[in-house]
C-alpha cells in the first residue's frame, strides 16, 4: 500500500499511539483497498473513539476521496463498559463473525458517525464528532 494510505490509529487529538479496545470488521489489506471499522483509546487523553477509514484506489477521480475516515467520540465510561460487556472471547478479531462482533458492526454503521475532512486542522480536532455512546442489551454490547 501507497504510504500515503496507509492507515493511522494515532489519536486525532494529542496524535499519540492509541490501543485497539475492538476489532470490529476490517477488509484487507490489499494494494489497492482496505478498509476497517474499530474502538481505540487514548489514554493520554482520557478518550475513546469509534473509528472507520476506508481506502478504495479504485475510485473514479473526482467521484469521492481515496481515503475517507469516520469517527465518533466515546467516553471512558463507554470504553470501560465494552471491555467489560463485549460478549465475545476474542475482541480483537477484526474477522469473528459472532452475533457480538455483527451487532457491533451493524450499530457502528447506524450511527451516522461525522466524516473527517482529509486535509486542514479539522482532521486533526474532536470538535463537531460525533459522540457516541455504549448500551448492553440481552447481554450483548451495542453503539448508540
């Protein structure tokens, strides 16, 4: 992959190294395309997030961005409740299709989460993210 594509899970606010909280889904990678959907969290900064990036080199030019990243801000109340209700022995396998991995995918998608701008200080800022929250329901972890 082009190294300008390659994908970054550094904090958008401070830019540190962040953990992988979640595996949620994740394509690739491949030369041309990947894609992923996953909670990190920066403990410097004492935040969560949800975050999707998706690189396509198979875009038409002009039709949309090569490289596109959503993200939603959690709280850490929300990263301590999905590692303690993640109903799923292996969280961070970005490929288990169990009914805790779909949920969280399918939630994910539904949130409508803000995307961020590609160039300019707005990529790089929590300011106008979308705030996302973590409920459990029957026993299975969801984003609302």
């Amino acid at each position: 992959m082009n190294k300008w594509r390659t994908p970054s899970d550094n904090c958008l606010i401070c830019h540190g190294e962040q953990e992988v909280v979640i595996g949620i889904r994740e394509r690739g990678p491949w030369e041309r395309q990947h894609n992923y959907s996953r909670v990190l969290f920066c403990a410097a900064c004492d935040v969560g997030e949800l975050r999707s990036f998706d690189y396509d080199d198979f875009v038409v030019f002009g039709e949309e961005d090569d490289v596109m990243v959503w993200s939603a801000v959690l709280v850490t109340a929300d990263i301590d409740r999905l590692r303690s209700a993640f109903a799923c022995p292996a969280p961070l396998d970005h490929g288990c299709e169990c009914a805790q991995h779909v949920l969280a995918h399918e939630t994910s998608v539904r949130l409508g989460m803000k995307r961020l701008p590609e160039y300019g200080p707005d990529r790089h800022s929590p300011a106008g993210r979308t705030t996302a929250s973590v409920r459990v329901t029957d026993g299975l972890a969801e984003f609302c």
